[in-house]
C-alpha cells in the first residue's frame, strides 16, 4: 500500500462504489413515460380510486407548474441538476405565469367534493389564482405573493400582485415594507432549506395534518417527494401499513414511495389530469383572470386616464382570478419598494419596452440553492 494512500484494490473497489451511485443517480433522473394506452388503463383505475375514495388528499410539487413555463427541481433541466452539473439557470419571469390545466381540474375537483385537501411544496401562488379557496390550501413552503407582520396577534396577511422576495433569502426575510397598522417590517412567507415553517398562513399546516389523518387515498402530482418524505405527519406513519391511505402517485421519475404506491403513473401532470377528467366525465374550467364578458382592455385604458395604478381596487367585481380580489393595494411612498413586474396586465397587452430581462424571485434564485454540506474534519 502507498503510504499516506489506498492501496490498488481499495482504490478500484472505491471507483466501482462511485460509478454505481453515479448510475443509481442517472436512473432515478431517467424520465419513464408509459405508452398511451398503459396510460389510459392507469387512468381508468385511478378514476375509479377518486370514486371511491372518502376523503382524497392531493400532494402537489414542482412538476405541475412546468406548463406554466415554471422549471421544476429535480427533473433533466430542472434547477438543481443544472446548477449540480455546474451550469448556469436559465431566468424565468414568474410574472407571466398562469394556473396550468393540473391547477383547474384540481379545482375543479374540489368544487365537486371529489378532492378534500391540497398540500403544496409550490411558492408560486398558482393554486390560489385556480380558484381553490384558501382553507383547502396548504403551501407548505409559502407562496411569493403574501407578506405577513408577525407582530400583529393574528398575524397580518397581504395579499400583492408582485413576488414579494425581491429582497429576501435563506434566513432573510424582511421585505422592505412596515405593517399599515403596527409599523413593524414585514416578511415573506417562505420556508428555504434549512429552515423550519412556524407561520400559520398560508403554511397552514394544521389543516394539512388534520386531512392526511382522515385521507384514506392520497394521490401525489408531479413531486420527487424526496422532501415530502421527511414529513411522517403527511404520511400517517404512526398507523400500521393496512390502515394507512393509499397511494396513487405521478411522476415521470423515480420517488422513494413508489414500493408503497397503489399504482405509479408514468406521464406528464396535464396529460394525467385531462384523461382523468374526461374520466370522470368533469369539464376543466378554463383560467381567465377576468370574468366572462368583462375588457381587460377597456379596464386598463380607465386605469390610465385616471392615473392610478392601484384603481383597479374599486372595480374588484372584474376579477376572476382571486389573486386582485384578495391583494391589498401599496400605500403613498411604497410604489418604488420593488421593482418586480406586477400581474395587473395581462401578458399579451404588456408593452415591449415593459417586459424588461426575466428575472427569478428571490426565492426561486438564492433561495432554492441548498447549501453545501461541511466535510467532517478527522
């Protein structure tokens, strides 16, 4: 043996060891997509699963944003397999982002008593702009538009229509703007890595909790669950293996609860959704952000010759998307504490000089990066 080094043996032995976990790594990454027809069939006993189930709770993650042109986490391009492998992120303007069609027909779904609860790891505030009231939410991570003062007794939310993490990050979370009614700073709602959630909105775990205690089937959309997991509440763990729900999970990739899963759906989260609908012989409500047979256009013109940005509070009746209907206006002196594009215009009104460089939130950009683990000093 060379001193001070392995001998020729161990070093082979440690080469074979690393090139089978770089392997494992690879297959877990691998997308799997099953034939149209295994899909269909899948989708048939799923459908009967939703049927049948009592009390269905929906496990959400990043994979049924992608449509909205959201990139997810652990996917081929997702953020930390890029930023793994070296390369650089590719900024997304979140600001243009609209509920997907996963996102209606889950609410859809709730609407007709079909879904009870929906626990998401999604900051992106999409599952509040489908229309799914608030109690039926839990983002466990937060959600970019909310803002809350800790120091009001409850906690003080506000609602805006522009990410509010443009300054925040791991461990930082003053937004730049003070409580209407207390004067204290308020803070983003996100829960980064390393971090624990003890916010009670829109967290709100509490009511996650209490529905994977009474869920007898759970069905999980388009996570890795690799976080999830670590989560024995959300999985009923303290009950024996027959008395806890079944799972009905959809990925394209490997997670660690396929072995307990009913049945693993191997699809994208839309093309699942839109077979299970028809399915269940539901129709998907289409997204607007404005109710049926009211102008954006004509909305926005008023908005201008009054010369008001934050008018379209006194014509709240306009909106559809629940978003503007909830969102608390910015006070005199505040207009210039972001810079982050609001949702106010719809995306194809949007001027070209107005689209500006895309740009991440700050939750998306510093804080999805997890920290790198110290080495053990021997």
């Amino acid at each position: 043996m060379a001193a001070g080094g392995l001998g020729r043996s161990e070093r082979k032995a440690a080469e074979r060891v690393r090139r089978l976990r770089e392997e494992q790594q690879r297959e877990r990454l691998r997308q799997v997509c099953d034939d149209p027809e295994e899909l269909r069939r899948k989708v048939r006993e799923l459908a009967a699963a939703v049927r049948g189930a009592r009390h269905l709770v929906v496990y959400t993650g990043a994979g049924i944003s992608t449509a909205a042109s959201i990139p997810d986490y652990r996917g081929p391009n997702g953020v930390w397999t890029l930023l793994q492998k070296g390369r650089s992120v590719s900024a997304a303007d979140l600001s243009e982002a609209e509920p997907t069609l996963t996102h209606m027909s889950i609410a859809r779904l709730h609407e007709q008593k079909l879904v009870q609860h929906v626990v998401s790891q999604n900051c992106d505030g999409l599952h509040l702009r489908s229309g799914l009231p608030r109690s039926a939410i839990s983002e466990l991570h937060g959600n970019m538009y909310i803002e809350v003062c800790t120091s009001c007794v409850p906690n003080r939310e506000y609602v805006r229509v522009f990410d509010v993490t443009e300054r925040t990050a791991l461990h930082r979370h003053q937004t730049g703007r003070s409580c209407h009614k207390c004067g204290t700073q308020l803070r983003d709602t996100i829960v980064h890595f390393g971090e624990r959630g003890t916010l009670g909105q829109p967290l709100n775990w509490e009511a996650a909790t209490e529905a994977a205690s009474k869920a007898d089937t759970i069905l999980c959309l388009g996570s890795s669950l690799k976080v999830l997991k670590k989560y024995p509440r959300l999985w009923c763990m303290a009950k024996p293996p027959s008395r806890r729900p079944k799972l009905y999970i959809v990925n394209l990739q490997w997670t660690p609860k396929d072995d307990g899963a009913v049945l693993k759906l191997h699809g994208r989260c839309d093309d699942v959704m839109r077979l299970l609908m028809a399915e269940l012989s539901l129709e998907i409500p289409a997204y607007s952000r404005v109710l049926e047979g009211k102008s954006v256009t004509s909305f926005n013109q008023r908005v201008r010759e009054i010369k008001d940005p934050f008018a379209f509070w006194a014509w709240q009746f306009l909106w559809q998307d629940p978003i503007f209907s909830l969102a608390t206006p910015l006070r005199a002196g505040e207009e210039d504490s972001h810079s982050r594009k609001c949702l106010c215009q719809s995306p194809e009104e949007a001027a070209p000089g107005d689209r500006g460089a895309p740009i991440l939130g700050g939750w998306f950009g510093r804080g999805c990066v997890k920290r790198a683990k110290r080495r053990r000093v021997t």
